[in-house]
C-alpha cells in the first residue's frame, strides 16, 4: 500500500515535470492542482519537479531544439504550478522565524530557483523581502539596512554575474551591516568553494537546504 502511494506520487511529480519541459501550461497547473487535493504536496515536490523539468528543457536547448521562447514557456509552465502550490504552502505556514532578503545579482535576470528558494523560505516561516533580478549591490545593501534582515540569499545562475556576490559582501562591510546579517549564496555556478573565496557565510544547494541554513542561523545569532 505505502508502496502504491510513492509510485504514485513519483508518477505525478513525473508528469509535472514533463507539462513543464513540455511548455503545457493548463497540463502543469491541473497536475499541480491533482497533487493538493490528493494530498501529497511535500516542499521538495516543486523544487525537484521544476527542476527535472528545466533541466530537461535546458538539454534540449543545448541540442538546438529548443531556443529562448521555448525556455520562457517552460518557465510559465512552472510559475502556474508555483501559483496553484503557493496559497496551499502558506496555509501551512509556522510563526514568523525572522527576515530574509533574496534577490538575483546584477547582470542576472534568471529566478525561477530563486523563486523557489523564496516561496520555500517563505513558507518555512521567514519574512521574505524578494528584491527582484538584475538587482545592483546598492539596493542590496540598501534593503538589507533597511528591513534589518537577519539574512541575504543572493542567487547567481551565471559564472558572468556570480563574481557581483564579492561586490554586496564588500558594500554590506563599507556600509557596517555586514556582522549583523548572515550572507547565503546559491545558484548552478556557485560551490562552497567559491562562497568561502568571497567571504559569504553559507553556500545553499536547494531551498530547503537554505531552510535548514536559516533555522541553523536563528538559533546561533537570532534574538
Ligand atoms: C531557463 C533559463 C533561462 C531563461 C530564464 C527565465 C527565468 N525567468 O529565470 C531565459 C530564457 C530568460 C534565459 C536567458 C539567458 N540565459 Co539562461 N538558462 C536557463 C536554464 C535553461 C534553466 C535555469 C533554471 O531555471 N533552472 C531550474 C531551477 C529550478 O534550477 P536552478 O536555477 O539551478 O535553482 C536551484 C539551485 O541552483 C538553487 N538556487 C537557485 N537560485 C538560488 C538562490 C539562492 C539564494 C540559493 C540559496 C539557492 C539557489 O536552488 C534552486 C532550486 O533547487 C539554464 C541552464 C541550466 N541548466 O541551469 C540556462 C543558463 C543559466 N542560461 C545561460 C545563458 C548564457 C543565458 C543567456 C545569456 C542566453 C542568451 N544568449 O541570451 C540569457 C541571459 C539573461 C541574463 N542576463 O540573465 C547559461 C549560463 C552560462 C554561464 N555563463 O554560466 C545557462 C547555464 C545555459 C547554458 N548551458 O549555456 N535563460
């Protein structure tokens, strides 16, 4: 029976996977909704399904069968999932950890992981203030001072924009908000390697890695 219910929740979160690469939009939204009301929502479903689905995608850009149209109607396929998910994820929401500021760096307009990584972080309990994409460091350091966030999740799907992280790091130091927020980076390109090398705290693989990050930062630095 337990056996049944993982078969199928592997066929679903397939499917969904598949209306994304595929860029059905209505196939992706319906399998999402299929997915609430039988109940078996987990916060990795979206994370891995999006990601097998883009990632396929991807492959087929490679291969020169797909182009940017193609990879902006997989991206819509996985925002209309995101949207049927999102009120479901929020009504589970526990009382508010503390506050995250996220946004992709500049020079970078990819977010659909960043988007992700926020609706996780965000359903996990965190305020979440997404700044946006192309974001300078400025307006990093900006938002940072100004809602007193006690972490920054900067996303960088680029190895052309990455090296923009060291740039916030370095501002947040001039602007002496650096020792009152947690700095978490995340995106294809980055390795803890590289976090280390810019002076970030944590390098995050997948939203709910930056959750448990989160969790670990509140307990050790958090009022
Ligand atoms: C979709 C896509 C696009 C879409 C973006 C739509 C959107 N709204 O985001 C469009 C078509 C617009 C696009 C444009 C471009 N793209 Co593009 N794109 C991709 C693609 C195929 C998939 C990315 C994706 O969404 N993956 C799905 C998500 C779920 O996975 P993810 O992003 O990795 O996120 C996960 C983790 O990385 C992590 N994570 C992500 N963000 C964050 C943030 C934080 C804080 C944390 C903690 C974790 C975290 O958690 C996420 C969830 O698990 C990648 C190929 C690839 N394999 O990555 C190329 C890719 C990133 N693009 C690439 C390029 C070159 C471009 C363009 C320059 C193409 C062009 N010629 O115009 C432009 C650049 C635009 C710009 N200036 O930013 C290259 C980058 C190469 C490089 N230099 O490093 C890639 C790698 C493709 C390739 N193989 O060449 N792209």
């Amino acid at each position: 029976m337990a056996d049944a219910v993982a078969e199928a929740k592997e066929e679903i979160r397939r499917r969904l996977a598949d209306a994304i690469r595929d860029m059905e939009v209505e196939t992706a939204a319906d399998t999402a909704r299929v997915i609430t009301t039988a109940g078996w929502f987990e916060m990795e479903l979206l994370e891995t399904a999006v990601a097998a689905g883009m990632s396929e995608a991807s492959r087929l850009y490679e291969e020169g069968e797909y182009f940017i149209p193609e990879l902006l109607s997989c991206a819509d396929a996985a925002e209309e999932a995101t949207k049927i998910f999102r009120p479901y994820m929020m009504g589970q929401r526990p009382e508010p950890k503390g506050c995250v500021v996220i946004g992709s760096v500049a020079g970078d307009t990819h977010d659909i992981g960043k988007n992700i990584v926020a609706l996780v972080v965000e359903a996990a309990g965190y305020d979440v203030f997404d700044i946006g994409r192309d974001v300078s460091a400025e307006r990093f350091v900006d938002a940072v001072i100004e809602k007193q966030a006690d972490a920054l999740a900067l996303a960088s799907l680029m190895t052309t924009s990455m090296n923009h992280m060291a740039d916030v790091i370095q501002l947040m130091e001039r602007r002496g908000c650096r020792q009152s927020c947690r700095v978490i980076v995340g995106g294809k390109p980055i390795s803890p390697s590289f976090a280390q090398k810019i002076g970030a705290d944590y390098y995050s693989a997948s939203a709910g890695d930056t959750v448990r990050i989160l969790d670990e930062i509140m307990k050790t630095h958090g009022n």
